[in-house]
C-alpha cells in the first residue's frame, strides 16, 4: 500500500498538492504549523484510498512530500 508524508512544519499551504490528487484525499490540517499555515494532510482512512501515482510530491515546490510505493 503506498505512503504519503508531509514535512508539516514545511508546509507553507500552498494547496497544489490538493488540486493535482486524481483521488482527492489530501486536505489542509485543521492546526496551524510553526509557520503559521494550516499545512497539507492525509487522514489514515484516506491513505487507503492512495494510488501511490506521487502527483502530489511532484508538484510539490518546497519537496515536503514523501511517496513511498
């Protein structure tokens, strides 16, 4: 099953991540980072859902997103 993780205290909530997921499962976080930006999250339950296609890494322009296949 592939693995999506988010370096959070990266994230600056650019939201490209959530447009480009063919799934739909990435969300923005409920809390805020250090930086003060709700960052870019996958649920558990949503996890299962991922087709480990790594769009979202790829689009990703501060690389805080880690695929694993």
């Amino acid at each position: 099953m592939p693995r999506v993780t988010f370096k959070e205290t990266r994230c600056k909530g650019c939201g490209l991540c959530i447009n480009v997921c063919p799934m739909k499962i990435i969300k923005f976080s409920e809390i805020l980072n250090e930086k003060g930006y709700h960052p870019a999250t996958i649920t558990e339950e949503a996890m299962t859902k991922c087709i480990g296609c790594a769009s979202c890494g790829k689009m990703c322009p501060d690389c805080v997103i880690t695929v694993e296949k």
